[in-house]
C-alpha cells in the first residue's frame, strides 16, 4: 500500500487543512480534481452528474480530513471516499429506477439483433463498436451498484488486481471472486434479456 | 475440459489457453458464451475510451467556496449540539423525570388516598348496609332480624 510521506508538500496541505486552513485545500482540488471526473464519470456514466458528485466528494474528504492519518496516501484515500460516495449514488438510483431494458430504445435493439459479427468493412465495425457500447453500458446501467463498482475500476479504469484491492480494502482473492461474479452476473443479465426477447 | 470451468476459463483475465480453445471449438452453447462476453468487454473498453467530462470553468474555486459554506454550517451545527441541543436534552430529562415522580411515585407510596373511581364503586352498596338494622343500631338491645328495615316486611 502507498503511504503519505510527511515532508511531502500536499502532506503540508493535509495538516494545514487539519489545522482548520481551508485555503489549504484549493491545491488539492486543483491536483486531483480531473482524476476525480474520470472515475466518478466511469462509475455513474452519466456526464450530468458528475461534476455535483465531485464537488460532494471534496465537500465530504474535507469535512473527514481530520481522520485522515497518513496511513495511505492523501489520493487512495481521497478515492476511496469517491468510490463510497458514487457506491451511494448508484444503490439510491437503482432503487428508483423503472426496468433497464424498456430504456433501450426500438431502433437499437434491431441493432443489436442484427448481429455484428458478420461486419466486414470498416463503417459496420464502427457502427458494431458503438453498439457494443451501447450495450455495455445498458447493461452496467442494470448492474447492481457493488458490480458496477468493481466492474467500472477494472474494465474502465483499468486498475489491476492489486491496485483494487488496495481501493476497496480487500484482499487480491476477495477482488477476483467478487470481480468473476459481476461479469458472471452481467453475461446472464445479457441472455436473460435475449431469451426473453 | 467441462463447460463449467470453460465458460469460468472464459471470463479471466488473460489469454485462452489451448484446452479452452478446443472445448469452445467443439460446443456450440460455449462458443456463443464466450462470443458474448468478448462483445460485452469490446464494449466497456469502448465506454474506457469515451472522452472524460472536464470541470467547468471556477470549479476548484466555487469547491473552495462551498467548502467554507459546509465548515460553516457543520461549526453552527456543532453549535447548536453543544449548546442549544444539550439543554433541550437537559430540559426533556427534567421533564422525563417529573413525568415519572407524578405517575409512578404516588401509587407505590403509603400515604396513598383511594382512587376516586374505587370509592364510588363502594358508595352505593355502603348507603344500602345502612338500611339493615344492625348497622343502623336498631338491633343492639333486641333479637338479631337480618333484613332490611324498609323492606316488605
């Protein structure tokens, strides 16, 4: 795990702003603000909300900065309370969503029943990627928030195993069961929705 | 190789190995999994490429500001916790505790009177043993006549 060296300039930051200096934190924003965007915007998928979750997020690791004790560094923990934060987000959202499937729309879904493996030249790959997309994130829209979670940090963030399993507290093993059962789920959300078509 | 630990095969991490690629060449129902899930992954490597949404023009400073708004209100809350909030707890135990000295106090004291509702319930049937002589005192010098004085008799 990264830890926070104390001589480190934004570890400066983090005292002031523990101090009561809330002029101390603009740094921080300014720093982490765009990584910020990229995995709140991963996680909800949806540019509206971004910006309002970010700006919730700094509002809620300033109030907590007090806790913070330098056992990792100022941006694990940081994203640590982004993921809690867009954890949240998506349980409230699920629970007040009406059926997934009825969102996609009738001209896609012929799209999609076409097929795309048949396409050939390069304006039919194109078209299928933004299908595949499409589908993807139908499909991660439906996902439970905990999948969507695990799900958006390794397929879209990229992050390994490791860097995960630092993220959310668990164990490597732990990340790679949980990691399986979301895509598991998410495949058999697929065939269901095929199957009942 | 099973179709179990195929399709399990099929959603790691990595390479397929040999084996995998034999059991997905000969079942049909494995071969459709596997197809699915490589367009489902094409499809969120898709999404990872999607341009990111960068912070509008003053975000960082109109952070800031909200940051000395939510200070703000989190030391008027602490205020209101400390001061305000404390004695309405101090004020609701007061009364918590005088509520319970007037209901349950005087019941288990010996100085207790008789609950009004009880003593009318014996007033009536008080008021008609007056009417039997030997509480009226008629009876005290003569021959014990259980009755009632005013009765048919």
């Amino acid at each position: 795990m990264e830890t926070a060296r104390q001589d480190d300039p934004e570890a400066q930051w983090v005292q002031r702003i523990q101090r009561g200096d809330g002029e101390a934190f603009a740094p921080l924003v300014e720093r982490y603000q765009r990584r910020l965007f990229s995995l709140v915007y991963r996680m909800v998928g949806r540019r509206e909300e971004v910006e309002e979750l970010v700006q919730e997020i700094f509002v809620k690791a300033f109030l907590a900065a007090g806790g913070y004790n330098f056992e990792s560094s100022f941006g694990t923990w940081l994203m640590r309370i982004a993921i809690n934060h867009c954890y949240d987000h998506l349980r409230r959202r699920r629970a007040s969503r009406v059926t997934y499937f009825s969102e996609i729309s009738e001209e896609s879904e012929h799209a999609l029943e076409a097929g795309v493996e048949s396409r050939t030249t390069a304006g039919e790959r194109l078209e299928a990627d933004l299908e595949n997309r499409e589908l993807a994130e139908k499909l991660l829209e439906r996902a439970p928030a905990q999948d969507r979670v695990i799900l958006s940090l390794k397929e879209l963030e990229d992050l390994s195993v490791e860097e995960i399993a630092d993220l959310l507290k668990l164990k490597p093993s732990t990340v790679k069961v949980r990691l399986h059962r979301a895509r598991k789920r998410m495949l058999a959300d697929y065939h269901h929705w095929r199957q009942g078509r | 190789m099973r179709c179990r630990q195929a399709r399990q095969f099929v959603l790691e991490d990595g390479g397929r190995s040999a084996r995998l690629e034999e059991h997905l060449s000969a079942c049909p129902a494995c071969a459709i999994y596997a197809r699915e899930w490589t367009r489902l992954r094409s499809g969120m490597r898709g999404l990872a490429l999607q341009a990111i949404p960068e912070p509008s023009l003053g975000f960082a400073s109109r952070v800031v500001r909200s940051l000395q708004e939510a200070s703000g209100a989190e030391r008027a809350g602490e205020f209101f916790l400390e001061r305000v909030g404390r004695r309405f707890v101090y004020a609701a135990l007061l009364a918590t505790l005088l509520l319970f000295g007037v209901l349950v106090v005087p019941r288990s004291s010996p100085v207790r009177s008789a609950p009004v509702a009880v003593a009318n319930a014996v007033q009536p049937e008080t008021i008609a043993a007056q009417n039997y002589p030997i509480y009226s005192g008629q009876l005290m010098d003569t021959d014990f006549e259980f009755a009632p004085q005013s009765g048919s008799r």
